[in-house]
C-alpha cells in the first residue's frame, strides 16, 4: 500500500497541463470528495499500528504534493489568460505600422529653405498671433493707411492691436529689431486672411520671406539672388521683374518666371503667356529699417515674400488649394516617395 501511495506521489509530481479540464480532473482525482486519499485516509485504520506513522506520512505528502500542483498550475493558466486579454495572442504577427509621410507644403518650404541655406540665409521664425507694430505699422502700414484692405485681417476679439499675422513680413520686423546687420534671413510661416475659400485662395496658407540688410546691397543684388533661386527651384533661368507696390519696400516688384508654353497645362497655368507670378520683392524702404532701429544712411537690403501653396500647386501640378488642408490619405500618401 505504501508503495502504491508512493507511485502516485511520483505521478502526481510529473503531473503537467495547459487545459483546465484536465487540471480539474486531476484535483478530483486525488482531492475530491470520492478522491484516492479519501480511500486512503479511509485504509488507515485497517494499518498495523507499526506502519500507521509512516503510512500517515506518506499520504500527507501525497495531500500536500496533489493540492500544491493544482494550485501552481490554476495560477500559471490564469496569469496566461490575463496575458491573452491583456495583449491579444502574443503568437500573431504584429499591425504592421502605417507610417506617414512629410505633407507637400513641408517639402516645399523644406526646399526652399534649403536653397538659401546654401548662400548664406538663416532660418528664422516669429509669432502667429502677432500684433499691430510688427504686421503692419512698422512696415510703413500706418493706421488707416489703405494698402491695409490687400490683406484682410482676423483681429482676436474686439482688440484691434492683436491679430493673426497676414504675412511671414511680420518676422522681418523682429528679426531687425533683435539683430545687427549683416542680415540674412528666411523666415517660413503660416500666415491668415479673412478671404474668401476657394480653388485659388484660402483664409490660412504658408509664405517664406526673405531679407537682406548690409551695407551697399542694391537691387541688382535682389536680381541675381532671385535668378539662383528660380534656377535651383524650378529649373528655369528666364526671369523678369514687374514694377509694383508694396508699402515696405521701394522700389517694389514682382517676379514672374518663365514656365514656357510647351503643355495645355502651361496654358492655363499661365494663361497663354508663358510666365508666371512667384512672388513679391523690393528694396527695404528707409522707414522701415528706421522703425527697427537700423540707420538707413548706413545700410540697405533688400526683401522678397512667396506663397508656398502656390510654388507647391506648381511643381506638383495641384489645381486646388483645398487638398493641403483636407488631409485626405490619397491625396497626401502620394508624396511618400518624396525627401
Ligand atoms: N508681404 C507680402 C504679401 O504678403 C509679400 C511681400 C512682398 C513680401 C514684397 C516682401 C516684399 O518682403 O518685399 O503679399
């Protein structure tokens, strides 16, 4: 009998599962209420008293080693179970990881940038809720003056001084202010105007602009700066400077390069002439560099600002402003390929 209670002990011992039935038909096995030690724990009376000690060890032990299995192995099922319903089935292969990609008008403006970094230009950036000074009254914009209306304005709540900034010129205005010439700067940033949405216009796009002081910096300077970067960018070397005004600069131009009439698209894009509008230019008028505190008898510079919208709808050929703004995986998983 003893030897039979010790074969047990063994078998319980090697005794290992991963299924609960099976686990439970163990403990009835040895432990339920018509289970071996009860039989057991029922033959012990009939021992000699001689091998009752012993006896009464050898069933303990079986006890102990059948209700210590059963218990380590419930615990080691539950604590796979949490694991399951914590993580899932640890064995499947893993979500592969959608990752994204940069957003075309991050492309562009990263180009752009790289383009003046290459001679020279820093990068720098200001505030977009900007107030009056810097977006308007220190670029020779004074209160009621009406080149104000080319940029409609968002004010925040009824306080006319603060305001979201309509131009990244803003940024010129507190680079002076904070820096000594020699300055090179370029300055990206998103710009706001209470404008009608549409295809060609939007109430919030993206500009950089560019400033030059030092001293003798002329306009032939600006042309030979802007020619470099219509080279890089686009790969065109034909461009012309229009006389216009802006209240910051003077002279004032704008720049229209030569996209050529090759494709319906050029006729379009430029309707019929062949060139096309990139951005605005000028010499940095002497009040302006007076309200930043840089004496204008000193030195001159120059200034340029461009949409990188429209340099983006170029390059890509993107009829309509308002997919930069939808986040539409179809329309942005195409630039993935891109830097
Ligand atoms: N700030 C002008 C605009 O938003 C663009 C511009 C034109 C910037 C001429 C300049 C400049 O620096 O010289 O329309």
């Amino acid at each position: 009998m003893i030897d039979k209670i010790k074969q047990h002990i063994k078998e319980a011992q090697a005794f290992t599962t991963e299924d609960k039935t099976t686990l439970e038909e163990f403990r009835i096995k040895y432990l339920g209420s018509k289970g071996l030690l009860k039989d057991f724990f029922a033959e012990f009376k009939n021992v000699p008293n001689e091998q009752k000690k012993e006896f009464g060890q050898v069933i303990n032990e079986l006890k102990n080693t059948a209700e210590e299995k059963v218990k380590s192995i419930q615990e080691l099922l539950e604590s796979k179970t949490e694991s399951i319903n914590l993580f899932g089935d640890l064995s499947r292969p893993g979500t592969p990881i959608n990752i994204g990609s940069r957003h075309p008008i991050s492309l562009v403006k990263n180009q752009i940038l790289d383009v003046f970094s290459t001679i020279g230009f820093n990068v720098s950036e200001g505030p977009e809720i900007e107030d009056d000074w810097h977006n308007f009254t220190a670029l020779n914009l004074p209160e009621y003056h009406p080149a104000r209306d080319m940029q409609d304005t968002f004010f925040i709540q009824t306080n006319p001084d603060v305001l979201l900034r309509t131009h990244t010129s803003s940024v010129q205005v507190r680079y002076m202010e904070n820096n000594k010439p020699p300055i090179r700067t370029i300055s990206p940033g998103r710009v706001f105007r209470n404008e009608a949405i549409s295809s060609r216009s939007h109430c919030i796009f993206h500009q950089v602009e560019g400033l030059y002081i030092d001293k003798n910096v002329s306009f032939a300077d600006l042309k030979q700066t802007l020619l470099y970067f219509t080279k890089e960018m686009f790969g065109k070397s034909k461009i012309r400077l229009r006389p216009s005004y802006f209240p910051f600069t003077e002279p004032s131009a704008e720049v229209d390069i030569y996209w050529g009439l090759k494709t319906e698209t050029d006729y379009r894009i430029t309707k019929g002439t062949g060139w096309l509008e990139i951005m605005g230019c000028g010499m940095v008028d002497p009040n302006v560099l007076k309200n930043c505190g840089i004496d204008p008898n000193e030195y001159t510079g120059y200034a340029f600002g461009m949409g990188i919208e429209r340099i983006a709808m170029l390059l890509y050929q993107i009829g309509d402003i308002r997919m930069f703004y939808e986040n539409d995986v179809r329309f942005l998983e195409q630039f993935k390929s891109s830097l």
